[in-house]
C-alpha cells in the first residue's frame, strides 16, 4: 500500500516474521515526531527575563515543563517567530519587529528542539541582516532549520532520517501585498531583492506558483529519500478558530501532491485537525490548520482582538511513523493540549509552558494556585472543543489511543 494509506494500515504479529524468500528476519523501526506551535518573545517577556545585575537573559522559565516532551522524542520541532538580529540591528525589542537576544537559542536546543521553522511573517523584522543573521547564529549553535537560509546554496527544505526512516520536510510562509506587484513583502515590508530567494513564501493570488514549486520539492524530497512527506505552513487568519477557505484548498491540493502531514501556525490560536483526502483516492493526510501560540505575551488581559484567552493555548502535536521492511506507514498521532502561565518574577513577568495532558494538572501536578490552575482547566476545555472530533476520528481510523472521549466532549458542548 502507499507510504500514506492509513485506512489499509496493517501490521504482522511480531517483528520476528520472517520473508520467505530470503529467510531473514523484517526489520522494525519507528520515529517518533513532535511539534510546537508558536515561539514569540513579546517586550515583557523580555523584561521579565533580563537580569539587570548580570546583564543576562534567562529564559530557562519557558520551556522547563514542556522539555521532558522535546527529549522524549526523536525529533522536536518548533516555530521561531523572531529574528536573532543582534544589537547592530539595535535594541532588543519585541512586536511589531521582534529581536531577541541569541541566548534564546541555547535555551531552546537545551531544552531540547532540534529543529526550527524560521518561514513566517516575521522573519524579516530585521531586515536582510538579521534575516541572514539568524541562520547563521542556529548554524553556529548546531540547530537544525528551515524555511529560510543564509545563503541560495543552503537548502530551503530537509530530509531527516531517524532510526532508518526518511522524513521529507518543508516549511512556507504566506506573503502581503505591496505597491510592487512584482516584489515580495512579508508584515507589508519590502524584501531587498537579495532576499526574494532565501525565504520559502507563496502568494495567496499567484497560488498556482506555489503549488509548481510544491510540486518540485516534493519530487526532489522523494528523490533524496524522503518515505513521509511533511510540510508547515504559515497561514490563515489571526484569532480565528476555524480555517478559512484559502487554507482548506492549499491543504486538498498539497494532499493531492501527495503530502502526508500538514501542521499550520500563524493564528496564534489553535485550528481544527482533520483527515483530508486526496481527489484521486491515492492519499491521506493529516492537517492540523494551526497549532496556536507555544508560548507569548499575548494575554486574555492584555489584549482587544482576542480576549477569550484562545491565544494562551497551544498544542504538542506528536506522531510516530513505523517502518516495517521497506513500508513506511503512520503508527499513531496524538495531541496535547499546552497553557502559557504568566506570573510575577524579580524583575517582572515569568512565562512558562504547561503541557495538560489532564483537565486537573493545573492543580494536581503542577501545584498552581487556585486562579492559575482554574485558568489551565479552561485552557484545556477550549483545546479539546476545538480539536477533539478531529483528533478522535483520525486516533481511531489508526486503532492508537484515544486522547478525548469524543462522546463525554458531545454532551458538554450542547449542553
């Protein structure tokens, strides 16, 4: 069956079957992958973090809960939406043009992602300096990435092989408009033309571009080995809880090109996952339209656009690929619902991840106070209505555990 069929997903009793054409026995491996939505470093996360005594940044705060999940894995993977520019691309600063200080990086590889997505709308806050910068500051520190590059020989796209299993990924981010019609911009800012070519991006209104180029770096993934096919798209509406239709067509036809596995951001809200299917019947795939904020200063208290805290969540989306002989076929996926706390520190506000794989872990693992774990018990629920059809549905066509009782989630929504 193809690599992405799960439906006719199927497995021999033990890994000690033997062929019997060549009386050896079938090799087993598996592969297990996770994601994190969005990594944002707004101006109080910065304050809170900065040590006026040592002139550090210490953001060893964020990721200390969630880091167990990261190593636990084979690979982990998360969305970096800012630019390490440095200070020759002056202070340090949150939105609307983040630069953050390199030493986030170090507490991101210590804790133990391993790959970044660096395509988004922000990737060009610092200008072509700090867009060049940044990659070259994650290829010093020995963290992997994509999405964009330091230089056109750098590739834009990666092949990963974990425990003999090739993992073919993309990542693209969407572009604005601009008085230049033949120039890209990213956030309504003009990218210099020396830029055009190191950032991964499509046009919503040149669409069919996007889906040519798709179309070659899938073959030339395939080429070099890849037997699953990913891509990370930055895209959609922000604050909204549901897909719009441009992601709806972009994710058929990358299903249609034989994609695998979709997992969007941008929203800073979590989207529906979903099963899509490919028109000609060949392919299936998963498509997680957004996995919300990982972790931000984007509060229910603090903001207008969106005050119904959908933007203190996230997600960890996890899943493991097994290969069996030479088939390579989609063992299991989950997620897990994540809230950001926000609390006070010594120089102001601290920011930590907490992963709920409970309603109640707010308060019976991680001992918060009765506010705080309230707020992580309404996190959960908002997550769960929002992927919990989705997520039961592709749990159950693959026969792995069932993170929601979907039934249980029914009778809350409409009562």
């Amino acid at each position: 069956f193809e690599v992405s069929d799960i439906s006719s997903f199927s497995l021999p009793a033990t890994v000690t079957e033997v062929h019997k054409e060549t009386s050896e026995p079938v090799k087993e491996s598996f592969a297990k992958v996770v994601s994190i939505g969005d990594i944002m470093c707004h101006q109080p996360q910065l304050t809170g973090a900065y040590n006026s005594t040592t002139k550090q940044y210490d953001f060893s705060a964020f990721f200390k809960e969630i880091s167990p999940y990261f190593k636990d894995a084979d690979l982990a993977v998360g969305n970096l939406e800012v630019t390490f520019g440095g200070e020759e691309s002056g202070k340090y600063r949150g939105y609307p043009t983040f630069n953050t200080p390199d030493i986030l990086a170090d507490y991101i590889k210590e804790a133990g992602i391993n790959l970044l997505l660096t395509a988004n709308n922000h990737s060009y806050d610092t200008s072509l300096f700090g867009l060049k910068r940044t990659a070259r500051t994650l290829k010093n520190k020995g963290i992997s990435f994509i999405g964009t590059r330091e230089s056109e020989e750098d590739s834009l796209y990666t092949v990963k092989e974990i425990n003999g299993i090739k993992i073919g990924m993309a990542d693209y981010t969407y572009e604005t408009s601009g008085e230049q019609s033949d120039r890209k911009y990213l956030n309504g800012i003009l990218l210099s033309k020396d830029a055009n070519n190191l950032i991964s991006s499509f046009d919503y209104k040149k669409i069919e571009q996007f889906y040519k180029e798709a179309e070659t770096v899938i073959s030339h993934m395939k080429e070099a080995g890849a037997e699953f096919i990913v891509f990370y798209i930055h895209w959609g509406n922000e604050y909204q809880t549901s897909p719009n239709t441009a992601q709806k067509s972009i994710a058929q036809r990358l299903s249609n090109l034989g994609v695998d596995m979709i997992i969007g951001s941008h929203p800073h809200v979590i989207q529906p996952v979903e099963l899509i299917y490919s028109e000609d019947g060949e392919n299936t795939t998963v498509c997680l339209y957004s996995s919300g904020n990982a972790i931000s200063n984007q509060r229910q208290e603090v903001l207008t656009v969106c005050k119904t805290g959908h933007t203190e969540d996230g997600t960890i989306f996890s899943y493991t690929l097994k290969k069996y002989g030479d088939e390579v076929t989609l063992d299991s996926v989950d997620i897990i619902p994540t809230w950001v706390n926000r609390y006070n520190g010594n120089n102001g506000y601290l920011y930590t991840i907490y992963p709920l794989e409970e309603k109640n872990w707010g308060s019976s693992k991680y001992n918060l106070n009765s506010t705080a774990a309230e707020k992580a018990a309404k996190s959960y629920e908002r997550t769960e209505k929002i992927i919990s059809k989705g997520l039961y549905e592709i749990q159950k066509k693959l026969g792995c555990d069932i993170r929601f009782n979907l039934e249980e989630t029914e009778s809350q929504t409409t009562e």
